[in-house]
C-alpha cells in the first residue's frame, strides 16, 4: 500500500534529498549526549512595536511507561517577555509535513520572528549564502510559538533501544507528537493557555488527528486548528484508472497557474469560478462516462478543457480527457522549454528534456531548498549557539517505510475532523489555500469538506477559507505573507462561535 501512495503523499521528499551525509545517530556505537537546552533573547519589531521575546532551542524526551526514553524531539520555543498572565496568551505549535519534513518551512518563512530573505514575489532564488533576517509579520505578539520537528526529522531521534517503527506511521506520529504537546503544556504551565495547531501539507492531516487524540487520551481541548495547504483524503491527489475525482479537483488550480503565465485571459477569479463549475458539472459527468462517451461530446470537452488550461484540445484527447498535473506541468510552457513547478506553479525554469513528456524536477523546490537549509543551520548555531553531532534532516529519507495504516484504501482523515469538531462545539477551523498550488490544490480540500455529511450545519459555520495567489508555500509571496498575518490575528482573536452574527 505505501508505493500507492509514496508520490503523492510525501510532500516534501523529492529525490531524496538531505542536508548532509553523516552517519546517523543509530550508526555510531556511542553518541554524545544531548545539548542542553539553549536559550537567547532577542527583540522584532512588529506592527510597529517593539517585541522582547526568549527564544529556547531544546530536545524534550518521549518516555515510556518505566521512565525509559523513547525519543528526543527537537523543538525551537518562542515565548513573548514581559506578559503578566500567560493564561491568557495562546501558543501555536506548528508542525510541516512530508512526513518527513522539519519544521523549517513554517519557521523561517512565515511565523517566527526570523525568517529566510526572499525575493518580493518568491519566484527566484536568492545568491547563496542565506541568513536569516527580521521578520515583521511574524504573529509572536499575539501568541507564543513552538516549532516541532518530529522524530527522526531536523534534530528528533528514536533512542537507541526504540524502533524506528514506533514513530513512521499514521498513528504512530499522531500518538507521539500528542506525547509532546501534552508535556510540553504541562511543563510549561499553560493548560489554562488558548491553544492552537498548525499543520501545513501533510502537517494538516497530523494535527486534525491530534486534535482528536489529544481530546480523548488527554482531555485536552483545542481553541483552534489551521490547516495550511493541506488536503484531508489522499484519494483527491491520486489518479487511479475508474476513479476521476482527481482530474476535477486539480482543474481549478490548472486555470489559476495558466493564467499567471498568460496562456489563459480574463478574470483570474470568474476564471477559476468557470473552471470549478465545468469540473463538478459537465467534465465530471464526462469522465463518468467512461468509453462510452460520445465522440461530438469527447471533442466538445477536450476544446473547453482547452480553453481553461492553455493545453492544446490534442493533448486531452491524446489522454482520453484525463491530464495529471505532472504533465501539465511539463506541457503548459512546453514550446519555451520549460516546466512549471509543482508546489508552485508560477515558477517557471528551463525543462532538462523538452522532449519528455513529464518533468523531471520541481523548479519551484529547488528554489528553496538550498536557501532554507543554509539559513537554519546558520541561525541554529551562530544565533542560538545549538552545536549537534548530528546532521540536521530537513527532509528526511529515514521515515521509510511509513505505516499509513490502511489496506485497500486511502488514508482519509476527515472522520477525525467531525469527530474532533463534535466533541468540542468551540473548536474552530481555518483552512489556507494557494491558489497555483499543484502539490495540494484548493479544490481537493474544499471537496472533503463538503462531505463533512455527519458534522452539524451549525458547525460547518466554524470552518472558514482563505485563499492565496502563490502556491504551497505561499508565504514566500510578500503580499500573501501579509495577509497570511492579518488572517491568523482575526483567527486567534475570532470571537466564540455562539457569539459571532448569523
């Protein structure tokens, strides 16, 4: 079950890249033991205030039962000083996603108060080397932030005695980063604290499953969950042969990132409309069809898919109208020798081979990576003074094989989400959606919560979205990394659902 879904669900792996190539910490017969804790402070000036905050860099060990150790996950804490009565302050663990991906994404381009330098519009590399720079639009005066690399990523490690097994899976992750909010919490003192998760990319089916595992081993309830260019059901981002939902959720987002690169015009947004109304209505009924199709109502399609996507009709006939994104991605701007990128589709970098068909590499990641990698190393040690023998894993190979649990079927995490909903009426959901995301495109989120069928109508009014006009990683789009902010202050702050005006 896991070749199903290894492609498709790993959303940062992507050649199997890793920082470095040092042994790992099972390799070595004796590691060191662990870094103390390092703490710093530091100021940012946000909104035009001066923020004073501590920052600690730390590993919290998982244990078991007999006190025995489990793992150590690596975390970075940013607490805001000076703030009378934290009971009242909200904390924000954020969590990427992969699995396998460190916190990096999240921590360095968007919410911390440092974060990576990055051209206005996010399209293009920077010269290397990186380091990090103020952030102004990081949320730490409205709440404390903790950033959670889960094991066997960034700097977390199984112990030595522990299985890798225990931690790479579905509900294994679930169960172990559940272990580390609950002592985070206490050890800090802040059950009394408004809590919230924030999940991007895979990250968002991990904290839809905390929530619920949280409520019910630990009776911990949750002001809120954000889910960040997430999805819900692995079967919106797979194309199987019978099964065409993929070919209407990705529609949407094919006319979004054509018209970026202008091989569609008009309105961007009666655009995208038209193209998710044609998706759900004739080009599903279409699709159902099968063969059996009529060839006048095949050539009708293929020429209005033509119309949306900037792909010439041939293409979709040549594919029975079924074109996955990987070969949108290579036939969009195929005539100027280039691929469009795949966690953001208005990135556009000369093809390897014009020749081929599919891409061979993601313009849009390789873009990045090299830049996020080097500034966190370099923050990790220069700034903060954490010296590890270990390599840090921004995206880590070491979670293979991940157990998802399922046989004959699709992970699909929105039972989890009514669940979570209906057993705390004042749980509230934002859901961040990049509009040329071709990775996790909008559509396929917004479908499974339109089947949330079990989840009262009242509550479905506790779900909001927000849209973007980058992709994945949005917020490395200077605009959308303000509205990103102004977003999640109206989160955090949203009144209760039975106050707010129906």
């Amino acid at each position: 079950m896991f070749t199903r879904f290894r492609l498709i669900s790993t959303m940062f792996l992507t050649a199997g890249f890793a920082v470095a190539a040092e042994p790992t910490q099972n390799d070595q017969a004796a590691p060191p033991p662990e870094p103390d804790p390092v703490v710093r402070h530091a100021s940012v000036t946000i909104a035009g205030r001066l923020i004073d905050y501590k920052v600690t860099a730390a590993k919290l060990a998982l244990k078991r039962e007999d006190g025995k150790t489990r793992a150590s996950v690596f975390h970075v804490t940013y607490e805001r000083t000076g703030v009378p009565d934290v009971t009242n302050r909200p904390v924000v663990f954020a969590f990427n996603g992969g699995p396998g991906s460190s916190a990096i994404w999240l921590h360095l381009g968007a919410l911390g108060p440092r974060r990576v330098p990055t051209t206005p519009d996010g399209l293009d590399p920077l010269p290397p080397a990186r380091s990090v720079i103020a952030n102004p639009q990081s949320i730490l005066d409205a709440a404390d932030l903790v950033f959670v690399d889960p094991v066997s990523t960034g700097y977390s490690r199984p112990a030595k005695e522990a299985k890798a097994s225990e931690f790479h899976g579905l509900e294994e992750d679930i169960a172990s980063m559940a272990d580390f909010v609950r002592r985070w919490v206490t050890e800090h003192g802040r059950w009394a604290s408004p809590k919230f998760l924030l999940g991007e990319s895979y990250g968002g089916v991990r904290v839809v499953g905390l929530a619920r595992h949280l409520q019910r081993r630990y009776g911990m309830s949750l002001n809120g969950i954000v889910l960040l260019s997430s999805l819900l059901d692995f079967r919106t981002l797979h194309s199987a042969q019978g099964d065409n939902l993929y070919y209407a959720v990705y529609l949407p987002a094919f006319t979004a990132v054509a018209h970026h690169h202008g091989r569609v015009r008009g309105d961007r947004k009666q655009l995208v409309a038209q193209a998710r109304r044609f998706a759900f209505g004739d080009y599903s009924a279409a699709l159902l069809k099968g063969a059996e199709i009529k060839p006048a109502t095949r050539r009708a399609v293929a020429r209005r898919l033509s119309e949306l996507t900037g792909l010439g009709p041939g293409v979709f006939l040549e594919n029975n109208l079924r074109v996955r994104a990987s070969r949108f991605r290579k036939e969009l701007l195929r005539r100027q020798g280039l691929v469009v990128g795949r966690f953001d589709g208005r990135v556009a970098w000369p093809a390897e081979s014009v020749a081929d068909d599919y891409p061979s590499y993601d313009p849009s990641f390789s873009a990045v990576y090299g830049a996020f990698s080097t500034a966190m190393l370099d923050y990790l040690t220069r700034n903060l003074g954490w010296l590890e023998h270990n390599p840090y894993e921004v995206l880590s190979k070491e979670i293979h094989p991940w157990n998802w649990g399922t046989e004959n079927s699709y992970v699909n995490v929105s039972d989890r989400l009514t669940a979570a909903m209906r057993h705390n009426p004042r749980l509230e959901v934002l859901v961040l959606c990049g509009r040329t995301d071709l990775a996790t495109p909008p559509d396929a989120i917004a479908y499974s919560v339109r089947h949330l069928f079990d989840l009262p109508g009242e509550r479905r009014r506790s779900i909001r979205f927000e849209y973007y006009d980058a992709g994945h990683m949005f917020y490395l789009n200077q605009p959308d990394l303000l509205k990103l902010r102004r977003d999640l202050l109206a989160f955090l702050a949203a009144p209760e659902p039975a106050k707010r005006k129906k």
